[in-house]
C-alpha cells in the first residue's frame, strides 16, 4: 500500500523596483488602477498578493507563487501587464519611454516594517545621488565652457 501525500505550498517573494526615470507618476487615480490591475495579473496567474506598498515612484509587493515559478517570471507578468494597461489607460505615462525601469529587487522573504523604512531611505538617498551627480557634471560643463571662451 502506498501513500501519495499532495500539498499545495508556495514561496514568498518581497520584490521592489521603480519607475522609469523615478519620476513621480503613481499617484491618485493612477495608483488605485495599479492596484487593481496588480490584483487581476496576480489572480491571471493565481498568485496570492500580500503586502503592497505604492511609492509615487516605487511599488513594494509580496507574491506567494508556485515553487515551479521563477521569482523573475512572477514579476515579468505582473509588470508587463500592469505597465500596457497603465500606459494605455493614462496617455500622459506614454511621455516615458517605458513606466518600469528594467532593475528590481527581489527577496526570497517578507519584510518587515523596519527593512520597507530601509528601502524608502535606500531609495531617497538613491535619488539625492543621482541629484548630486548631474548637478556635479553641469557645473564642470560651465567651468570648462568658461576656460575655452578665454
């Protein structure tokens, strides 16, 4: 006599990635449609969603899915779906070239409320760098115009 033991488990995914150019798009009727729209490709594919957090250029979301998955293809069906739909949805996100930028975050566990802090810093500091760098470059470009005008 033999026994077949079936059971369902699933992995938990944390995954964080940004909008193109971080510009602040995912806010009002735009963010409500990205939950919505976060929840039919989940269900699509029969993912369970957990936490989500939507930063006005940043998404946070936990993902339950199939150990079969990849973590990667999870993400590539939710962002496929939710950025067409968005972009068509709303012409003015049509103006980015693209509305997710092609790096992400992934975390084979859930955060909790102290790690989420740490990325929104991790993301603000991120920001200010990028800030600082360009302000750096237009500075040495009027400095170095000045020194061929002479």
């Amino acid at each position: 006599m033999s026994i077949n033991l079936v059971y369902q488990q699933r992995l938990w995914y944390s995954f964080f990635w940004e909008t193109k150019r971080r510009k602040s798009v995912l806010v009002g009727s735009v963010r409500e449609k990205l939950e919505q729209l976060i929840n039919d490709a989940a269900n699509e594919k029969g993912f369970e969603v957990g936490k989500r957090v939507i930063y006005p250029n940043a998404v946070y979301l936990e993902l339950a899915v199939d150990p079969k998955v990849a973590p990667h293809s999870a993400l590539a069906h939710i962002r496929a779906r939710t950025s067409g739909a968005l972009r068509s949805h709303f012409p003015e996100l049509k103006k980015l070239p693209s509305l997710w930028t092609r790096d992400y975050a992934v975390y084979n566990q859930r955060l909790d409320e102290s790690a989420l802090g740490s990325l929104s810093h991790w993301l603000s500091e991120k920001k200010r760098n990028i800030k600082a760098r360009h302000a750096r470059r237009k500075s040495c470009q009027r400095s170095c115009l000045r020194r061929t005008r002479r």
